[in-house]
C-alpha cells in the first residue's frame, strides 16, 4: 500500500467532528483497509440503514467520550478509578440512554437490533452527575456521611473564627496589634516579646525586630486539631466512594464493556453518515469495475471544483492514460480517483454526486509526480524508479496502481520508454492502472492497445486557459508554447520554438495532432446537435402541455354537462315511475317514454374526449408503422418512424440524425414504405354478439354506481316488458357500495317485491 501525497490525513480531519468517540477520531487516522467484499457489503449495508433513519426525521446528537477502554483494565486489576476518571463514563452513558431512547420504536435493521442489548445504568449515571461536581470535586450528596462531615467542617471552621476573636479580646493587653495575623498557615497574635509567658500556645515565628513574637492560641489549636481530624475523615469518605463507583463498574464489567462497544460501533456509522450527507457524498455499489460519476475532491472550495466522470473495467479498458496541459487537473484527478477508492475501502462514503461503482481492491498503489528524496540521496528519477519496482514486486490482478509523470526525470525518449514498459507489465497483471504522461509515445500505445484508453484534461485554446474537465477518449496536449505566449514570454523565444517543433515533428505527433483535431470537430457537431435535440424536445413538451390542457378544460366542461344531463334524466325517470305506481299511464307506455327519454339524452351527450383520444391514437397505430414518412403536425417538420409503443401512444422519430419521441396524435402519416392490402379485424366487432330475447340474469360487477344504476334502469325496463316474474341481480361484494345503491333504487320501485 502506496497513499504518500494524497493528504488522507486532512481528508480525515474533516470527518473528525462528526464522531463522539475518542476512540473512532484516532482510529480513522490508522483504519483497516477491507479487502473482503462480504465485510465491505456489511459496513455498507449498515451505513444506509442508519442513513435512512436519520432521513426519517430522527436527531441523535452525542456528547464526546473519552477512550474508556484503558479504564476497564484498571478496574479488571480491581485498581480504583480517581475522580476525574469516573467522571468520563458520565458522558459515555448518557450517551446510551440518547441511543436506548432514540431507538425505543425502532424495531428493524440489523444495526438497531443489536442495539436492543443495550443495557441501562440510568440509576448509576443518576447518582453519579449527582455526586460529581463540574469542578471534579465530590459534591456533599454524593453521601450522607460526606454531608454529615462537611457539615461538621463548616460549623468547626466558623467556631475557630469566634474562638480566635475571643483570645484576641482575652490578651489584647499582651499584644502590639489588634488584629487578626497568618504564619504558617495558622491563625496568630502579634504578642509583645516581653508578655509572650502570659500566653499559652504555640510560637510560629517573631518580627524582623524580635520586639513581636507571633503565637497560635491553645484553645485555636485544638480548634484546627479537631478541624484536620474532620478533613481526614472527608478524605477517606471520598476515597470509600470512588471505591463504591469503581467497585460497582468492576462488577458489571462485561455490560459495560458490551455497551461501550455497541456505542463506539454506532457511533462510528453515525459519524460516517454525518460526513457523508454533510458533504452529499454517496456510498458506491459493489462490482467488477470502475464507474465514478461526477467525481470530486473534498479539499477543493465547492464553488470552484470541476466534477468529472471516470470509467475502467467492464464495458471500457482497466488502464487509462491521462494526458493534458501543465496545472489542468491531472494530478487532482488522479488523486480524486485513488481517494474514492481508498476511502471507499475503510468504510467512508466517497466524494461522488451520484450513483457510483467501484470493485473491492486488495492493495492501492500511489506514486505521485514529487519523488525526489532528500533523506536517501535519490534524485526524482531515481526515487521514481526505486518506487516503480516496489510497487511491481507487490501488485497482483486486484490491485490499483495510480502513477502520476511516468517515466519522469530522465531524457524524454528514455522515460518514454519506460514508461510503456511499465504498462505493458501492468497490462500483463491484469491489474487496474491509472497514469498521467505527456509523452507521445504513450498516447500513441493507449490509441492502438484495446487494453489502454487514453484520456484528456481539456484545455480551452480560445481563453488559453484549462477548463479542469475530464473527457475520456481523447487525447490532450501539453499546450505548452500557448501558455508561455499569454505569460508574455519573449515573441522571439516563442516563434523559435515553434519553427523547432515543427523540423522535429514525428509520423506519431503528426497523426496524434490529426486525431486531436478530428476529436474537436465532432465534439462541436455534438454540442451543436444536442443544442437541437434540447430545443426540438423544448418544443415539443411545450405544445404537448397547450394540448393536455385543452383537453382537461374540455373533459371538465363535458363531465359538467354529462352530470346536468344525468339528474335532468333521473328526475323524468322518478315522474314517469311515479305516474305508472298511480296507475296514469301503463307499462308498455312507460318502457316506451323511458327508452326514448335515454336515447335523446344520450344524443345530447357530448362525445368524451379521452375515449376520442384514445380511438384517435388506435386509428393511427392502425395506419402509422415503422419506416413511413410522417409530419409532427406541432413543429411542420418531416421524419421517419423507427419504432412506435402502443402502449404508450407514442413513436420515435428521426430527425436527419436526431431522435424525438412525438405522441401518435400530433402525427400527420405523409406515406408508406410498403403498403399491405391485410385488413385487420377490430376486436371490437368480433364482441358484437347479441342473443335474442332477455337474459334472465344481469350482472353490474366492475360499475361504478351510476353506471350500475342505468344499466339496471334499462334491464327492468326490458324484464317489464317481456313479462318475467322473477330475475337475478349480480353485484358482487367488494366494499358493499354497489350493493347499498342497487338496494336503494330497487326500494324506490313499486313493481320491485323483494
């Protein structure tokens, strides 16, 4: 493994705010590299899990912990922990309880199940943010034995104040000041060297004069005795319950441990995915080959960064040779791609915009462009040699070997070669391989092995400037002479150069140059015809939106009408049932007028327009095909049909080159390539098969209310009619609906028994 120069340190110092976990800040500085594709697949598999709960709305916000994992060896060795150590698992499990509560509902997922064993010290973690004050001192209700003595401190130290006023009272005859004195700590009085016989305590000391002798009382003595006493016993009760808390630890040791490694593990994917969505990052799918989309680099300002797309493997070559102007982003590239790959591989999202993929590799290999070393008195071709044959003794068919300048540091022709040295052996391994070069000769090799692709970091001719834009296929120059020309090199220098590049101008740069310039003309046609495309397509969605709006306005005022029409028909209907129940009018007369009723409320219907729509766009699968010649009736333009969905309503047309998907309804047919004289049979006509007589059965499954209802309306009509005693009803159960309504209308119906 090669990453010197790729700067995953500051990669990773970004991701450190994001974990809460000592040990997960210091541990991504030293990561395992996977190279299992099952172990890869998990962590990943985890990561979106967690993902999606915190895109579920869920907030987790941990606080920081320190590495705990050294204090469980203290307390396995029954050692106790002082108190600024015990204080750390105070943050560490109210960790857990957010975690235990965060995921209370949760009940999926592997990582959250492994989360359930979890198990709670809230009582603990209780007593001990009670004990412990922010100061890292005990506080007095960490015990009522440390209250009891500190409550004796507090009234000692008040009463040695009053017992010091009441000798400074008593022997203030004997004194040279009144007033309260310090030596060594303990209260004095400043006595007259001549009375100090009339004072009984204890001499701390004398003036510079010897004319004041400084003396502690006997009664301020005991007083302090009986304060030190009290202060030891504070100390052996601190000392018993920092015992308490260590000894409570060692005896749930492996919950503790088992809870500190759930926390440290979700803390890790947590902190991940914090990364990950903080900067849109993605995690890549699994497989045989290199597919990185919209590629970047996380230490390149966000306004100013180019993203490019890079493919190897599969469908596209495993070597890729990338070539272009000094300071075009070939370098950035390349590191853009091994820092994917690598972080990919200790269990990080990488810096892609979208959907990417990448295989499991067993070792990454990168040599950057500055190998000179100072320290083993190597040159930079020298140092670049050195590192080429480490990495060829190392790699296998699984491995990346990313190489930036190959061949560097030597005579052009030289490095050139060894430059295609090294690719063919690269190409023998099987191994993928990224390289940047510009020496012609390995452009040329990349143009005529199927194994090799060459690649160019664009540079715009007209700013005279690069545009840090990959494009796979191409091949770039160094550009360097137009450079120079805008640094405002010499004129002389520069046509000088120019007349000598021309006398040394090889077959390969000449057919090199040919292909450059061929590269660039179809790359503007293709601007140029995506530009149409893009605008033909702008079109066309413009007019199919006038469209689709005319026929919601129509649909709207046709359901509007149909809906007038219905309850106008309904009313008539209720009237003439109503004459028949009196006995007005009789039953053939009452058929009769419901029939004609319907029939000119039908012919009064406006025609649907979807129904229209739809027979409109069969009539035209009908006598559009694939090969004719048709007008797209929004634009007036011509082209051919290459292929028509049914399902859809719509057909692909081209365009002289270009290809428009175009609705059938907004096609005009202009003429056939071949026509047939078959005739299709409509499948329609092949359902109009009418029994006489009527059925003693009517089945309304599959209608919707009014429709059920009018088609029964005509039924009973007709069974009136034909004088049938008794008919069945079909309606189905479903949600019951049909079956409410069918029941009400027959309610309503006098000739209707049961």
């Amino acid at each position: 493994m090669k990453l010197q120069g790729l700067e995953i340190e500051k990669i990773l110092s970004l991701a450190e705010p994001f974990f809460s976990a000592k040990s997960n800040k210091d541990y991504y500085y030293h990561p395992d590299f996977i190279t299992s594709k099952a172990v890869l697949d998990k962590e990943h598999n985890e990561l979106k899990e967690v993902e999606t709960f915190l895109n579920e709305g869920h907030m987790i916000d941990l606080k920081c912990v320190e590495d705990l994992s050294v204090h469980f060896v203290s307390i396995e060795k029954n050692r106790t922990l002082d108190i600024e150590q015990i204080a750390e698992f105070i943050d560490f499990l109210d960790n857990v309880e957010t975690i235990r509560k965060a995921l209370k509902d949760i009940k999926t997922g592997e990582v959250f199940l492994d989360l359930k064993e979890l198990v709670s010290f809230e009582r603990f973690l209780e007593r001990l943010k009670s004990a412990i004050n922010p100061d890292m001192t005990l506080s007095d209700k960490a015990s009522e034995e440390l209250f009891r003595i500190r409550q004796k401190l507090r009234q000692l130290t008040r009463s040695i104040n009053s017992i010091f006023t009441q000798t400074l009272k008593k022997y203030s005859s004997y004194l040279n000041e009144e007033k309260e004195t310090v030596r060594n700590g303990f209260p004095v009085l400043a006595v007259k060297a001549a009375n100090k016989g009339y004072i009984n305590g204890l001499v701390q000391g004398y003036s510079s004069s010897n004319s004041t002798v400084f003396i502690t009382p006997y009664e301020v003595i005991l007083a302090q005795n009986q304060i030190n006493e009290a202060m030891m016993e504070e100390k052996e009760e601190i000392a018993r319950i920092l015992h308490s808390f260590s000894e409570f630890i060692h005896k749930n040791i492996s919950n503790f441990k088992l809870d500190y490694n759930l926390y440290v593990r979700f803390d890790s994917l947590l902190g991940r995915v914090k990364f990950g969505m903080n900067y849109n990052m993605v995690i890549p799918t699994i497989s045989s080959s290199i597919e990185l989309i919209q590629l970047g680099h996380l230490l390149i300002n966000p306004d100013k960064i180019v993203y490019n797309d890079v493919y190897l493997g599969k469908n596209y070559p495993k070597i890729l040779v990338i070539s272009g102007p000094n300071a075009g982003g070939k370098t950035v590239l390349i590191k853009s791609l091994s820092l994917a790959c690598y972080m990919n591989q200790i269990g990080f999202y990488i810096d892609c915009k979208e959907a990417s993929q990448l295989p499991v590799f067993s070792n990454i290999f990168y040599l950057s462009g500055d190998n000179q070393s100072i320290l083993d008195n190597l040159s930079t071709f020298s140092g670049h040699v050195s590192q080429i044959q480490d990495i060829l003794e190392q790699v296998d068919e699984k491995s990346l070997v990313v190489i930036d300048e190959i061949g560097q540091g030597t005579s052009p022709l030289d490095g050139e070669a060894i430059g295609i040295g090294v690719i063919k052996k690269l190409e023998e391994v099987g191994c993928y391989a990224v390289l940047t070069s510009h020496y012609d000769g390995i452009k040329n090799l990349a143009l005529e092995d199927e194994k090799i692709e060459n690649g160019a970091m664009i540079f715009s001719e007209a700013e005279i400037k690069p545009t840090f834009q990959f494009q796979q296929g191409a091949i770039g120059k160094s550009y360097a002479l137009e450079v120079c020309q805008k640094l405002g090199l010499n004129k002389d220098v520069i046509f000088q150069a120019k007349e000598y590049l021309k006398s040394q101008q090889s077959d390969t740069q000449v057919k090199l140059s040919k292909i450059e310039k061929l590269q660039k003309e179809n790359e503007t046609l293709l601007k140029k015809n995506k530009a149409k495309q893009e605008e033909l397509e702008r079109l066309i969605e413009k007019r199919q939106k006038a469209l689709d709006a005319i026929n919601k306005e129509q649909e709207n005022i046709r359901q509007k009408a149909e809906e007038k029409i219905d309850k106008y028909v309904q009313d008539k209907l209720d009237q003439i049932d109503l004459l028949f129940k009196n006995n007005k009018i009789d039953l053939k007369s009452m058929a009769k007028i419901k029939g004609e009723l319907r029939e000119k409320a039908a012919q009064k219907k406006p025609n649907s327009p979807k129904a229209k729509k739809l027979t409109t766009t069969k009539n035209k699968i009908d006598k559009i095909r694939v090969n004719d010649r048709v007008r797209i009736l929004s634009l007036s333009v011509t082209g051919l049909v290459k292929s028509i969905n049914e399902l859809k309503g719509t057909c692909e047309i081209d365009l002289g080159g270009m290809y428009s998907k175009v609705p059938l309804t907004d096609l005009e047919l202009i003429s056939h390539e071949a026509d047939t004289t078959a005739v299709k049979v409509d499948s329609f006509d092949r359902i109009l098969i009418r029994k006489s007589g009527v059925k003693l059965e009517v089945n309304l499954i599959g209608l919707t209310r009014q429709e059920a209802i009018e088609k029964l309306d005509k039924y009973l009509d007709d069974v009136l009619l034909a004088n049938y005693k008794q008919v069945r009803i079909i309606h189905g159960f479903g949600t019951g609906a049909l079956k409410e309504a069918v029941a009400n209308y027959l309610s309503k119906r006098s000739f209707v028994k049961s």
